[in-house]
C-alpha cells in the first residue's frame, strides 16, 4: 500500500493539453482556449521539455494576443500555481500502477474544492488513458465521498471522466466504484 498525501501528489504541466486546463475551470473562452494552445504546443516543440507554469505565465505575457484575454488566462494559470501541484512530473505516475499493489491518493487534508477536483479529473483521465493503451494493469478506480467528484449539478472537472469510466471503462479493464453517502448528489450517469 502506498499513500500519496498532499504533498506527495504532483501533475506534470508537460502532460497537460489547453482542453485539460480548460475543463479545469468553469468557462474558458474560445480565444483563451486557442491562445493556451498555441503556448503549450511551442513549449512543447521547444528544446526544454521541462517546464512548470512559471514557464507558461512567461510565455503568455510575451505573446501578442488582445490583453483581455491574456489577463484572464493568466489569472487562471495563477489559480493553478496556487493549488502546488504541477510540477515537472507526475506523482503517483503509471510506475506506481502495479498488480497487488493499492495507491491511495489521499486528499483528506486538502480543502480546496477545485483542487480536489483538479487531481481526480487529471490522474482519472490520465489512467484510464493508458489503461486502454495497455500501458498499465486492469485498475479499479474507488472514489470515497464520490458525491465531490461527480456532481450531477454543479460544473466539477472531474465529473466528465468518472462517467465516461463508468459507461465505457468495463471492456477495457477500468473499473469504477462510487462509495458516497449522498447518492441523490451523484451524477445520474455515472449512477446509471
């Protein structure tokens, strides 16, 4: 059994795409959408494949794009910075995803919601991806207090993959267990 408590969970921003960063946040526009894009792939084709969101913000202050949406997207990079998560890798990573052993991302200690969200959207979406590439052995995905993860109202980043988990993740091996004592809060699709 390993434990990956606050401090030990980290997101690499190299892994990271502008849809990711968008469905991180409750409406980002087209022309935010587009312009991260375009950062996040010229820092990827760049020599330095090594970067964190400082690189980000810099880049994005010296593009030229219309300062509206500039600022907006950097406040939102900022919020990112904020939560001391991304990093240069990921934490637990698909290394860790071995048969009989249990990996326990502990957010107990965490109080920010989005955050919280932030780390079940990416590290779901980022298993469950390379489960269906085989890159990984069949998992069994458990989210306790499930109704945080997969409101059936409110915008969660995370509540988009735990259903798609739930209706496609069986013929490939992913498994989904909801453990919530609100059930009425949960996604009715993941529900269903």
């Amino acid at each position: 059994v390993r434990v990956f408590g606050d401090k030990d969970i980290s997101i690499a921003v190299n892994n990271l795409s502008a849809d990711q960063v968008a469905g991180f946040f409750n409406g980002m526009s087209g022309p935010q959408r587009e312009e991260l894009n375009e950062v996040l792939k010229n820092l990827q084709r760049g020599e330095n494949n090594d970067y964190d969101l400082d690189h980000v913000v810099d880049r994005i202050e010296r593009k030229e794009m219309n300062d509206k949406t500039k600022y907006a997207l950097i406040r939102k990079i900022r919020k990112l910075q904020g939560m001391h998560i991304f990093g240069k890798s990921n934490s637990p990573s698909i290394k860790d995803i071995e048969p009989g052993k249990l990996n326990i991302i502990d957010l107990s200690e965490t109080i920010d919601h989005q955050k919280k969200q932030v780390i079940a959207a990416f590290f779901s979406r980022h298993f469950f991806k390379k489960r269906r590439q085989g890159s990984i052995p069949p998992v069994l995905m458990l989210f306790e207090e499930a109704h945080n993860f997969a409101e059936d109202s409110a915008h969660s980043p995370s509540r988009s993959i735990i259903e798609k988990i739930a209706r496609e993740g069986r013929k490939f091996h992913c498994s989904l267990g909801l453990i919530s004592q609100r059930p009425v809060r949960l996604s009715t699709t993941a529900l269903s």
